[in-house]
C-alpha cells in the first residue's frame, strides 16, 4: 500500500492552549485537518495551573476570531468583553468548549517526545524535504506510538520550564536539594496549605517582573491578617524609577495598579527590597534557608522561597529537526530582533507571521510564547495572527500568509497579571493589551506558561 501523499496528512499542533486551539480553529477554515496533542487531561491545563490569576487583558481581547466562528454553532457567547478573565475563566469559558467543538481533533493525555523528518536524522540532506514529518508520542498509560504529519506547529509554551534562582542563568548551588522550601509560581493564597506555607513566615521573592509584584500583593494582604508575615524581595538591579512600572500614569490601569500594590508593600512594611543581588547559592540553616550572594553577601534565614524569573521553552524533543534559532533569546532568527526585550515591550513588537517564523527544515513552526523564546513580551493577540497566518501558508495562500491583519493596542500589557476584582474596571478607554503569560512569568500580557501543554 502506498504512503498517503504528504499534504494528504494531518497537521499536528503540540499543546491545547490558547494559541494551540487557536492554530486549530485556523486550520479547519482553511480545510486543513489539525491533530492537536495535549499532554494534559484537558484544555489548557497549563492555564489552569494558574487559574487564580487575573489577566490583564479583557475578553475581547484574548479570544481568537477563527475559533469564535468555530464556536458560533454550539451557541457559545463571548463573556462581556470588557471583562477581565482569570487564568480560570479562561481556561473553563473559552478554551475548554473551543477544544470540545473540535472533537475528536483534541487527543489528551498526550505527551510529544519526539519530532523528526521520516527516516532522516538532522544530518541527512538527501530527499528530507518531501519527507513528511514523524512525531513520536506517549500515552497517558504509557503506550509509545508514532504519527505521520504534513507540518508541525509546535504551541507547547514555556510553562514547563521555570528559570532557576542563580543568577548565571542556571541553579543556585544547594538549589536542588532546598527544593521542599523553594516554589517557582505564584501560590494561590485562598488554598489553606499555601496559606499555611507562608503565613506567619519570611519568604523571599526574586524576581523584579509582574509576577513578583502579584506575589508581593499577594503576601502583602496576608501579612495584615497574619502578624510575622514578610516578604524579602531580591532584585539584581538597582530600584529605579521604572522599577514599580508605569504606576498611575500606565496606559494600562491594571498593570500600573499592580506595580502600585508592589510598591505599598515594601512602604508598609510588608516587604523589605534587596538590591543588587544576585543568588550564588542556598545554604540549610535548621528549618530556614540562607541565600547567598555572587558578591558574599547573606541574607537573614528565611522560612521560603519564591522564584520568580522567567520560564523557558523545552526544545528537547525537537533535537532532530531543523530550526534556527537565536543564540540570546532561543526564538527564532528572523523573529528575535523584534522582541528583543531589551528594546521592546509587547506593544511595540511589529505583528508578524509565517516569514519571521520559518526554520531551515520547511513546515515547522514555534508559535505562541515559544516562539518567543526567553523574551517575556508575548501577546495572545499576536500568537492568533501567528497561527491565522501559518494556516493560510499550508492552504498555499501566500498573499493572506504575509498580509499583517492585526493592529496591536500602542501599549500593550507584556506579562503578569492583574489583581482587579472581577466588578472592577480600568480607568480609561485604552485598557487594552493582551494577556498571556500569567503574571507568573504568563503569557502570558499576561506572562502564560504551558505544561506539556500548549500555553499561549
């Protein structure tokens, strides 16, 4: 029997988050068949792993037009779309029923291990492009199987992969053995055993992003209902005027809100600011742990810590593809120098498509925060115009491919999340942004994350 012809297969999206369903919903407009991969047992599990997070990006703003008209039939209404969704609502109003409409196109349980041209390892040049990919996979009952597929679009995220506290980009020494006082997301402080992990407690946060200030919010209300509660927050840079974000002249109400809680904390009392450290290692001392600095400095014991430094994408699994990627940022090369973070925030990144997301192997892509690498500016916004564009160069319409059909908001939100109570309402009319990483990166604005999952 022959092989089916290569474009006759399915394409496999790795992950069922937002941009992962997204990238389906895109796929089936255009007639194309989507296999989607999730290693979780439901739509977007790496979403609900930080399902106390509020985005910071309304409703309008974080649901894909493609995936609406998919969802249309089975009656499905947008919440009000000037709302603002938490990791939770997201995950369970949205992307849940987007990843049912598609049926039995969505298979859980579903771990990738592999990605790789049939019977070609990333030496061989001979005939690799007409060969179709083969993706190697685990079941949740361990089973291993193999899949034939025409492209791959790889929205695995970065949730996975938490940066570690050492300030040369790999772990602390003792990090590793200190792991049962060390926690690299953002707890959700209405669970009783978090609360009662950090209750009462000194506990250290590193990290100078979104998702520290949520933490630092966050331990902060606790510390006024539980006396003894305090918060260390380590920063390896100097507090600066930009330090606590844009604050009540941010665009971005809810973000600027979230840098002013951040700040009321240290003021309070609640929190006491370190600067210019940067963690070399972590000693035991009985029950507490002592950091220590790369210049020798050591901080007072604390009873936790709280890591908050970024996520990474997990490209193991794609060794023997093809990509090319960029060295500081790990995204790919045409796309890195425009969300390099040091020159842009997520507003200013340039909407782009299947140009900036091609590798030297054909019919690979990295999408969603992924694609972004390290850089922590990822929009969800941006992560549908990805995939609408990536759909339409697989149906082999160039023209809609490389025509840019997204206008981003001037500023929008770059990570983190918002602590608006679900009644309450930025100020303004330009509230707008994105959302991705939740603020414990995510995605996301948000800084989302993805575990095993697609995340945004």
């Amino acid at each position: 029997m022959n092989a089916p012809a290569t474009d006759q297969l399915p394409v496999v999206v790795i992950g069922a988050g937002p941009v992962g369903l997204a990238a389906a919903a895109h796929l089936v407009e255009r007639g194309l068949e989507p296999l989607v991969l999730e290693a979780g047992p439901s739509a977007g599990s790496a979403v609900r792993d930080w399902a106390h997070v509020r985005l910071f990006s309304p409703w309008a703003e974080v649901t894909d037009a493609a995936a609406e008209k998919l969802l249309a039939p089975t009656g499905w209404v947008r919440p009000d779309g000037a709302a603002y969704p938490t990791g939770g609502d997201w995950a369970e109003h949205y992307l849940q029923p987007l990843a049912d409409a598609l049926g039995d196109k969505v298979r859980y349980g579903t771990t990738v291990t592999g990605v790789a041209r049939a019977g070609r390892d990333r030496i061989v040049d001979a005939d690799r492009d007409e060969q179709p990919y083969t993706v190697h996979l685990r079941t949740a009952d361990g089973r291993e199987e193999r899949l034939a597929a025409h492209a791959v679009i790889d929205a695995s995220g970065t949730w996975t992969i938490p940066s570690p506290m050492g300030a040369d980009g790999l772990p602390a020494l003792g990090e590793r053995s200190a792991a049962d006082h060390i926690a690299y997301r953002i707890p959700d402080l209405r669970d009783p055993s978090a609360r009662t992990r950090y209750a009462g407690r000194r506990t250290a946060v590193i990290g100078s992003g979104a998702s520290a200030f949520t933490a630092l919010a966050h331990l902060a209300d606790l510390a006024e209902d539980e006396p003894g509660t305090h918060a260390v927050w380590l920063l390896r840079r100097a507090i600066g005027a930009n330090t606590y974000g844009g604050g009540e002249a941010d665009q971005l109400p809810a973000r600027g809100a979230l840098g002013l809680r951040a700040k009321a904390a240290v003021e309070a009392g609640h929190a006491s600011a370190v600067t210019g450290f940067r963690t070399r290692a972590v000693e035991r001392d009985g029950e507490q742990l002592v950091l220590v600095a790369e210049d020798g400095r050591r901080l007072d014991p604390v009873d936790e810590v709280i890591v908050l430094t970024g996520l990474r994408p997990d490209l193991s699994f794609l060794s023997e593809v093809r990509l090319g990627l960029d060295e500081r940022l790990q995204a790919p090369t045409a796309l890195a120098p425009l969300i390099d973070p040091n020159i842009h925030s997520c507003g200013t990144v340039y909407p782009h498509g299947v140009n900036e997301l091609s590798h030297p192997d054909n019919g690979i892509y990295l999408v969603g925060m992924k694609s972004y690498g390290r850089a922590p500016t990822f929009l969800a916004m941006t992560g549908y115009e990805q995939v609408r564009s990536i759909a339409a160069a697989l149906a082999g319409d160039q023209e809609a491919a490389e025509r840019v059909e997204l206008v981003l908001p001037e500023t929008g939100v770059c990570s983190g999340g918002g602590l608006l109570d679900a009644t309450e309402t930025p100020r303004g009319d330009d509230a707008g942004g994105c959302c991705t990483t939740p603020a414990a990166t995510l995605q996301i604005g948000v800084g989302m994350p993805a575990a095993g999952t697609g995340g945004c």
